[in-house]
C-alpha cells in the first residue's frame, strides 16, 4: 500500500483523505465511481484542515501580458478566502487575486 504521495510521507498521526466534491469519501478510493465534472482532491492531514481551497479562473486561458483573475472559494462552503497566496498574489475579501 502507498503511503506518500511526491515526498509527504504518512504518519501514524497524519494520513491522506481523498474528497469527492469536498466531501470525504463513503467508501474507499478504489470502490469509488467518478464521472466527468467531479471534483476529486487528496488531501495530506486532511481531519485537521480548516479549508478545502477551491480555484477558479476568469478565463480558460491565460495570455502573457494579460492579468485575469483568480478566485479562491473553500470548496466545501462556497465562502471566499482572503489572504491565500496565487501566484505571489494575495487574495483579497471576496477570495479574488489578480494574476
């Protein structure tokens, strides 16, 4: 059984959850049926997360020389969140950063 995803490595204190739509999963992730649209997030420690972040996009392509923006949403709740960094950019009350 794989315990690490890149280099974080599971602890006997700290595992990785998988989401579905922001959402723990009922079964586990080799029993779960996913389909075109949905959301599917590992997530290290994810029992002790206060948010699960959620990015979306101005637009569906990005142009050098061109800002766009960038929202930031807990993917659980719809709320934005201010004060992530995207980019080098921090978002600011409505979860927006301009890139």
């Amino acid at each position: 059984m794989t315990t690490h995803i890149a280099d974080t490595q599971q602890t006997a204190t700290e595992f990785w959850g998988v989401w579905l739509n922001y959402k723990f999963l009922q079964v586990g992730s080799c029993q779960q049926k996913v389909t075109d649209g949905q959301d599917i997030l590992w997530v290290f420690n994810a029992s002790n997360k206060k948010h699960f972040l959620k990015l979306a996009a101005s637009s569906r392509a990005a142009y050098m020389g061109k800002s766009y923006l960038i929202r930031v949403t807990d993917g659980a709740t719809g709320d934005p969140i201010e004060g992530v960094t995207v980019g080098g950019v921090i978002t600011d009350k409505a979860g927006v950063a301009e890139i």
